[in-house]
C-alpha cells in the first residue's frame, strides 16, 4: 500500500502538483568539529534521512508520533522505529505515520532521552 501512495505522489509531482515539504536540520558543533550533521526532508509522502557527520561516526534516529513533539512532558508511545546509519549514508522511507524524529550521535539517544520513555 505505501508503494501505490508512494506512486501516485510521484505521478502528481509530474503534473506540478506537489506540496513544500518538512526538513529537519541537526546540527551541533563543538571547538569546530561536527559532533552531529543530519537530515530529515520530508516530501511528498516520503522521508529522507541523511547522515552527514557523528563523531561516533553513526547518526541514530527514533521516529515517534508526532504527538510527542507536541508536549514537554516525557513521551509514553512506543517509537514507530529506531534506526542507525552510518555517516554519509542516506535512506527513503515510504508511507510512514506522521511523525517526530530524534537524532544523536550516541546509542544511547542522548538528546533523545526525554522523548523516548
């Protein structure tokens, strides 16, 4: 099924009738140094997520409801998923729910901690 959706937003941009899109920049620097570079751009009914730079020289995402970016308190929904690239990598995802994404150069989830209880 995400395929077909996938197909007929691609049809439709072909025609010129495409929607702006999403893009999420993470980036977070130290003494000059990339410690974290990513990407998420979403478009069309597709999510891209890109991996420019970590300093563990992975990019570690979780993708929540979108709900939980909505609060401040901790997040109780279980994560739609959980991913790890390696730096420079990229991949396309179809068809997801609408959601929220962490980034973090640590397994641990760092900055992620207080989304994802």
């Amino acid at each position: 099924m995400r395929n077909l959706f996938a197909a007929v937003y691609f049809l439709l941009a072909l025609f010129g009738c495409e929607s702006g899109g999403t893009t999420m920049i993470t980036h977070s620097i130290s003494n000059g140094v990339d410690l974290l570079h990513a990407k998420t751009r979403i478009k069309a009914g597709v999510a891209r997520f890109e991996c420019f730079a970590s300093v563990s020289g992975e990019c570690h995402y979780t993708l929540l409801p979108a709900k939980c970016a909505s609060t401040h308190a901790p997040c109780i929904e279980k994560p739609i998923d959980r991913f790890t690239m390696k730096t420079g990598e990229s991949r396309e995802v179809v068809g997801l729910p609408q959601f929220s994404a962490c980034v973090s150069q640590d397994v641990s989830m760092g900055s992620c901690a207080t989304l994802a209880h």
